[in-house]
C-alpha cells in the first residue's frame, strides 16, 4: 500500500497487486479530529478481497458525531466538550441531551428535557409481576437484560424505528426506566417492596432513593453523594464504539426496536472484559486482601500460562492513562470523606496495587493503566451498592450513549445492516456418507 495522493476524486490510498502489477485506489475519508479512514466499502469488488480484523483494532464501523477519544494523550471528548469540564461542571441531563440533541440545552430545553424524563420513570404496573418470576438470587444483569428487553412488550406505541418522534419517545423511555428496572432488580433480590419513583427529585437522587427507601422510615437523600453518582453517570455516559455500544448498533442495523438493542448491549457489558470489570475488580482486591499480596498478583497477571489479569487495568484505546479514571479517583476521596469513612483498606489496597504496578516493567512496556472500572467499585462500595449491581450502575450511565448511538445510526443515511464477512478455513466440499458406511 503506497501513501496518500490525490486523484481527480480527492485523497486516496493506492494498493499495488505486485503480482498482477494492479494498482487499487481507495479514497480516504477525513476524520474532523484524530485518524482519517480508508473507505474500504469498494474493495471486494475492485480486488476479490476481504479484509481481516478481528477484535476490529484498525476498522472504523461507522461515522459519529458523538464523542473523540485520543488514546495517547488521555482525551475523551462529548460533542467536543472535554470530560472534565462536563464531570465538573454539568449534570448527567446536561449530558443526556447533549448526546442525544448535539448541544446542551438552554434553560428552557433543559427544564423540558427533565421533566419528560421524570414523568417516563414509572413502568407500567403489569411489568412488576414480570421481576417476580426470577429467583432470589438472580445476577441484576441477568434481569437487567431480560427486563428492558421486555420494555418493547409494553411500549409497542414507540417501536416505529423510521418515526422521528416514536425514537425520541423510546430513547427518554430507556434513559428514564433503567434506574427503575436497576433498583427493582436490587429490591427484589433484597425482598424489599418495589420503591416508585418521586418526581420531585433528580435523575441521580431519585437512584437512590428507589434503592434505599422503603414504607417503614424516611429516607433523605445526601446531595453529595447524589452529586457524586451523578458524576458517575456522566463519566460512564459514552465511550464511542466500545464492544457494547457496537453491538447495540450491529442489532439495530437490523431494524430491531431500541429496547431490544439495547438490551443487546446490557449483554455485552455484563462481559469482565467490560463492564463486568468494575465488579470483578472489588472480588480481586479481596481475594488479594493485604499488600504483602500484591507481588503474588501481579507476578499471576504478568505469567502467560495464568488466565489471571489485573482488573481495572488496560484498555484497548487509552495508552497514557484513562482521564476518568483520574476524575474517579479524586471523587472516591471526596465520597469517603463525606461518609465519615476515615480509613478505606479496599482504597488503601487498590492505591498500593496502583502504585506497584504503574511502577512494574510489564504494565510500563504495555502501557496498562488503571481504567474506569478500576475505582468506580470502591465508591460504589461506598454508598453502600452491593457488588452485584456494580454492572449495572455502569449500564445506568451508558444507556445514554447507547441510545444517542442507536438514534445517530438510524438517522444516517450511510446505514447499512451490519454483515462482516470472514476468512473461511473449514473444508472445501464433501459428500453426504450414508450412516452405515461412516467408519
Ligand atoms: N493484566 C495483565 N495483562 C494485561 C492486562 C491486564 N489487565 N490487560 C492487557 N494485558 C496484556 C495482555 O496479556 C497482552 O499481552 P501480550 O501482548 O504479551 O499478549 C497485552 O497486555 C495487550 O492486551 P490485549 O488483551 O491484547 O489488549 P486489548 O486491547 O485486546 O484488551 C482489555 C483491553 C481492557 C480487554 C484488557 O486490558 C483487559 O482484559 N483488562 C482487564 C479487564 C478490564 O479492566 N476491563 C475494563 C475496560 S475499561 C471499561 C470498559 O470498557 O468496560
């Protein structure tokens, strides 16, 4: 492949068959920040060839307008606004509609933004009997899956996917009913009655009030840790083409509803690999326990025979270090100060591990940092989230980029249902053999 020149056509990239002495143009795309694309759509045709990426490290699946992620230098932008300005200075709604809308709202859109999404908390009555039907012990994620899966059931007035309004309708539905389903599915595993939604509080307070409340106490929700878990929600808000965000648009390129693909990616994140990670990472700092332990650890994640990896490290884009984690690690101080919490051993543990690793050849050579997932269980812990919904805290947040994602598919016209192709390495042709002849 030769560098870039122009054509009549603008840039493109040249592929040289050296064999046939062909020579293949394909035009590049130009990114408005960060790498440009080749435009590989017309390969097949013009060379018979596939191309062959699995885990996608060099394949752009689609165009968006959402967020910028600089995986050298630490950056992660929304709609260009880096994250640090939103953590700092918005709220998780400010966020929602700027993902979902491309600008954050003025006053008035703003008011009339929350106020749809609170009056689209509650669920329907019937959906209650649905939680009823899982086991006690049932993994939040399994019935975070199976229950916003089940929202298409109920809400078949918004399944129109070519309808501008039915998709505004069905992303505020998903954004303001998840919490709900969330704190159902930690209530029912608690056998703790249902706790409706309150109008009169925000996205994040309201959470936890479903969460904490119930008939026989008042329960005030603290504004600080109302204010952190919102921060929370907005650092989880979208991470571009992450594997469930990819999946939620690989199953909507189909025209399935929204609640359907975004139960899709709910599946996906469950994954350890993703959001499964954060609540693997509090299993992993209590199986190690002390720091005497450390070395033993990170000699398992470093040993290729040993499956063992350090949860919470590594990302497949960043390589400097993961700027929410870095906002995360400065609010699990603040939470724990609120709280009175002088003494944190799990903090304590997971600032040595950090501090051990960050200064251990291995994790230097391969660039693993700590990511999001690495602090977001300590504060969870903190607030008193068991560790079973620590996914599904995570889930909370990225259906917003999950739905701004579906909703920014739906209205490109480039969209195509999604279909990669392979290279085949099974065998070439057989012939049927009777069952009495196959030896
Ligand atoms: N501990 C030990 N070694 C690691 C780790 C780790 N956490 N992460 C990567 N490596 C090694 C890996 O063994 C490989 O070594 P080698 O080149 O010798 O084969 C090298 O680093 C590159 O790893 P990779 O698996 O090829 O990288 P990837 O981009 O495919 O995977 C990752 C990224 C996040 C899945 C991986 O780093 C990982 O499994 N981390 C632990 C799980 C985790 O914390 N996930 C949360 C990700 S952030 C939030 C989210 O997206 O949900």
């Amino acid at each position: 492949m030769t560098a870039t020149h122009s054509s009549a056509n603008g840039p493109v990239f040249t592929l040289l068959d050296k064999e046939s002495g062909h020579e293949f143009e394909l035009p590049l795309m130009h990114a408005s920040i960060g790498p440009d694309v080749i435009d590989m759509r017309r390969l097949y045709a013009e060379t018979g060839c596939f191309t062959y990426d699995p885990g996608y490290t060099s394949t752009g699946s689609c165009q968006s307008r959402l967020t910028y992620i600089d995986g050298e230098a630490g950056i992660l932008r929304h709609r260009g606004y880096p994250i640090e300005e939103l953590a700092a200075d918005s709220d998780f709604m400010d966020v929602c509609h700027l993902l979902l809308y491309g600008e954050l709202p003025t006053a008035a859109e703003k008011q009339a933004f929350e106020d749809d999404i609170t009056h689209h908390t509650m669920l329907h009555e019937q959906f209650y009997y649905f939680f009823r039907g899982f086991r006690r012990d049932s993994h939040p994620m399994a019935i975070m899956c199976a229950a916003v899966g089940a929202l298409s059931a109920f809400y078949h007035d918004t399944t129109d996917i070519h309808s501008p309004e039915h998709r505004r309708i069905a992303a505020h539905r998903l954004i303001a009913k998840v919490p709900t389903i969330a704190a159902v599915a930690y209530k029912y595993s608690m056998g703790q009655p249902f706790v409706y939604p309150r109008n009169d509080l925000g996205y994040a307070a309201n959470f936890l009030y479903m969460m904490y409340s119930n008939p026989c106490e008042d329960y005030v929700v603290n504004p600080v840790l109302a204010r952190a878990l919102d921060r929370i929600l907005i650092l989880h808000a979208d991470h571009e083409q992450n594997a469930s965000t990819s999946t939620v648009r690989l199953a909507g390129s189909s025209g399935a509803n929204p609640y359907a693909c975004i139960a899709a990616g709910i599946a996906s994140l469950w994954g350890p690999a993703h959001g499964g990670a954060n609540e693997a990472v509090l299993k992993m700092l209590g199986e190690i326990g002390n720091r005497d332990r450390i070395p033993e650890f990170l000699d398992r994640a470093k040993d290729k025979d040993d499956p063992f990896r350090l949860m919470g490290f590594g990302h497949r884009v960043y390589r400097n270090h993961d700027p929410r984690a870095r906002i995360l690690r400065e609010s699990c101080h603040e939470v724990l100060e609120e709280l009175g919490v002088k003494d944190e051993p799990l903090l304590d543990l997971a600032m040595e591990l950090e501090r051990i690793a960050l200064e251990d050849d291995y994790f230097i050579d391969k660039k693993l940092f700590p990511n999001v997932d690495f602090y977001s269980g300590i504060i969870y812990r903190a607030m008193g989230i068991p560790v079973a919904m620590f996914t599904a805290m995570f889930a909370l947040g990225r259906t917003a980029g999950w739905v701004a994602q579906w909703k920014e598919m739906i209205e490109d016209p480039a969209m195509k249902i999604g279909r990669p192709r392979q290279l085949y390495l099974g065998e070439v042709e057989r012939h049927f053999v009777p069952l009495e002849e196959r030896g």
